[in-house]
C-alpha cells in the first residue's frame, strides 16, 4: 500500500433494496417482508371490501347467513413434535382462525400435498390426528384433495385447509375496532409452539418437557362472548407472535398499544431458551393463545371468563391502547424503559406452521 493514494476496493454503503426480486423464506415471516408482499402484490390483483379488512377470515352474507370463511396452508417441520402433530396443528389453526372472528366453526376440506417416497404409516398417523382433532373441536372434514410431488420438491407432506363457520348477527370483531383506553388480554403463555419447534429441530433439551399449545380456541371465545359484548378485536398470534398480531392491530385501527413486559406470562424454560438462543418471546409462535383487544369497562368480566376456561387459565391484562404513537407497539420493560415493538423484517424461526 503506498501512503496518500486512496484505493479503490469496490465498497458502498447503499441505502436498504425495499424489493426483491425472488420469494424469500422472510416472505413467510408473518413480518414487514410478508407485509410488502401482500400490500404490493396480492392486495393490488384481488382488492375488494370483504379482503380489505384483512382479518383472520372473511365474513361474508349468503341469504340471511353471516358465514366465516378462511384458509390455510401448514408446512410445519418437523411433521411431529412434543404437543402435536401437522394434522392436529392444521384443524387446530384452522378452527382458530373461525374463532378469532366470533365463528362457529363447522366444515373444513383438507387437501394434502404429498412429496413422492413419504413412507404410508406416516401419512395414516397424520390422517388419525386429524380425524381426533376435528373430533376435539366438533367439526367436520367434508371435502378435499392430493397431490403428489417428485422426491426432493415436497418435504414429505403440506396440508392446506378451508374452514366455513357461523357467525351471529351480534357479533362484529375486526382489527380496524380498537379504540384509545381499550385493553389488551392474552390467554396464557407465549412462545411454547414456537421453542418446541426449535428444541426438536436441534436436538435442545430442557430440565423440565416443553410442549406446543396447539389447541381450539373456539369454546375459550364462546365463553367470551356469552359475558361481554365488549370485545373489538381477537387475534391468535401464531407466525410473527404477539408481535405481529398486535402490529396489524395498531396499524388497522390507526393507534397506539403499550405493553407492560411484567404482565405478559413466558415459561421460565422458553425466556431461558430465547436468551440463549437472542431470540424475543414477543416474536416466537404460538398455536393455543389468543389476543383480545377489549373495552375498559369489559376487561375484568372477560378475564374472570377466560381464567375459568382451561385453555385460558394463564390469562393476564398486558396492555392498553393509547391515541399515542399511532399505529406503534411499545411495551415498558422490567427496568421501567420504554422500547418498540416493531415487526420484524424477516423470520426468526421458518416453517413454524
């Protein structure tokens, strides 16, 4: 190197590409990558009112019926875990997506999309979650379909599911509903779904056994509604976590949540699990909670609810919404500092459901 003459190495210092020019695994993330996705492409090609509310299912009238629709696709890996299975995590997610619009749910189809050399016992033990799981939750699997792929383009099995519910004319839930001074409820421990995942994938170990929470949420939100008319909006956080979940809700409704970080129940060995791996609670998926953004005048009747329900024992108030900040999360930590909770670009653990 000789002293004075600057050399040119190639480096820049460009400003962030906000588009891409190929899917990438972050565009699953349930982050501000899926966002873009559905804002610049999907929304644009299919808008219409009934989407533009973009809720966990669609409410649509068909002769004098208020019907839930929805849809999923589970690509979960592994296929078993501690806690459940793809079949019992597709009824399960399907159902709650019905649930977190005040749904009965009744119908699914289920349609498989199998990678070619899946071993058949494999496929029957997913096909008997299945039949248990939409047994547990009282609906029906009235439709549906497969597809096989060549070796090495499937992963071994997708599920992908449509679920149809009722839903009472009394009852209008949706993320745009918040209002300043509401309160935000959660059900129960965060995080379970998502470090099960990670430990089975990795071959990490606990003192004490973690499962996932994949459960039907539909009676937790029946029990609900039969107290209070006082909820505006049900989410179940599962890609992205609380975080993202309460992110659209900030976004939908134009205000501001404060959480409070003492509140919120995490399991001592998912914190333990997350500071080791620098992984935030706040993000990692959950498939048997529910968030619930309620009026302050409802908050204590619905948490003496839930708290009666099993799968809502754990339930605690978290935070409040505020005409502060609109469209931001921000929680106040244990140290009694305040920080954001931004939705996360891409995906801290994919192929979680």
């Amino acid at each position: 190197m000789q002293r004075g003459r600057p050399i040119d190495i190639g480096l820049s210092c460009p400003l962030p590409i906000p588009a891409h020019d190929s899917v990438l695994l972050g565009h699953g993330s349930g982050g501000k990558m899926s966002a873009e996705m559905l804002r610049d492409i999907f929304l644009p090609a299919f808008q219409n009112p009934i989407l533009a509310r973009l809720d966990d299912q669609a409410i649509v009238e068909v002769h004098g019926c208020r019907l839930a629709f929805t849809t999923d696709s589970f690509v979960v890996k592994p296929l078993f875990f501690p806690g459940g299975d793809i079949g019992t995590l597709a009824v399960n997610g399907t159902v709650n997506d019905l649930a977190m619009g005040g749904a009965e749910p009744l119908f699914l189809s289920l349609a498989f999309i199998l990678e070619e050399g899946l071993p058949m016992h494999v496929l029957r033990q997913v096909s008997e979650s299945v039949k248990h799981a939409a047994a547990r939750a009282g609906v029906q699997i009235v439709t549906g379909d497969t597809k096989v792929v060549e070796k090495g383009c499937g992963d071994g099995l997708f599920v992908n599911t449509s679920g149809i519910g009722l839903v009472s004319r009394e009852v209008h839930l949706s993320a745009n509903q918040a209002r300043p001074g509401d309160r935000v409820l959660l059900s129960g421990m965060i995080g379970d779904h998502g470090i099960t995942i990670l430990a089975q994938r990795e071959g990490f170990s606990f003192e004490s056994s973690i499962e996932s929470d994949t459960a039907a949420l539909h009676g937790l939100v029946a029990d609900m509604l039969r107290v209070s008319t006082g909820i505006r909006c049900l989410r179940d956080p599962t890609r992205g976590g609380l975080s993202s979940s309460l992110n659209e809700i900030a976004e939908r409704s134009g205000v501001g949540i404060e959480l409070q970080e003492s509140a919120i129940p995490v399991r001592e060995e998912v914190q333990g699990a997350c500071e080791m791996l620098g992984l935030d609670p706040l993000y990692v998926a959950n498939e048997g909670k529910l968030v619930a953004i309620v009026a302050p005048d409802a908050a204590d009747i619905l948490l003496a609810a839930m708290r009666q329900n099993p799968l809502g024992r754990d339930a605690q108030i978290v935070g409040t919404v505020t005409g502060a900040h609109p469209g931001m999360v921000t929680t106040r930590t244990r140290l009694g500092t305040s920080r954001i909770v931004d939705l996360l670009s891409g995906d801290q653990l994919p192929r979680i459901c």
